[in-house]
C-alpha cells in the first residue's frame, strides 16, 4: 500500500490481518496527513491533520508543520475505536520531539557540521 505521494505506508501487521481500523503514516520523514487502513482495502481513507482537534485539550496543539501530536492520535483513535499501528506511533513520537519539543534544539544530521 502507496501513498498518493508514492510513499509505503507504515503498516506492522499485514492488511488483511488487522482487527479494527488502524491509524498509520507514510514511511518518510514529512507526513501531510494520517492514513486509515482497514482489512478491507476499499474501506482505506486518509485524515486530515484538522481532524485531531476535536480531541486536543486545552492548550494542546494537534500538530506542529509535519508532524501529528501523538498523544492526540491515541486519543482521537480511542474516541473512535481505531487502533494506531505500533510503529507509526514510535515514528510519530520521535518526529514529535523534533518538531515540537525541541524547536529551539537541533540535532545533527551525519556528517553536518553545527
């Protein structure tokens, strides 16, 4: 399973093996929104990022440019009864600490010199 960017999508547990509909990223470093699959492929659809704030708490942001708050996902795919594939979610959370929580931090990439 593709992208419309052409990108895999992040799936841990083959398509036809999954037990409710799973929340899950494409495998790249920059996501412009988060993919619902299910075992059955016509039911697949993509969310939009805007989705997430119905559930963000007071002061919560949903998502920062790239990257969807993971905290957020979990709950939104609670209040759904999605699951959220467990490898997504790590990438999420990792991606999440660059973006958000280490704006004014920066990490070196191999072989960049800061």
């Amino acid at each position: 399973m593709r992208s419309e960017h052409g990108h895999p999508l992040v799936l841990s547990v083959p398509q036809p093996l999954l037990i409710q509909p799973t929340i899950t990223v494409e495998l790249s470093n920059k996501w412009y929104k988060l993919y619902l699959v299910d075992r059955n492929p016509s039911r697949n659809t993509d969310l939009d990022f805007g989705l997430l704030e119905e559930v963000c708490e007071v002061a919560e942001s949903a998502f920062c440019d790239h990257c969807p708050n993971p905290n957020v996902v979990v709950r939104f795919a609670d209040k759904y009864g999605y699951a959220v594939d467990p490898l997504a979610l790590e990438l999420m959370i990792g991606r999440w600490e660059l973006e958000y929580i280490t704006q004014n931090r920066r990490y070196r990439a191999p072989g960049e010199v800061l």
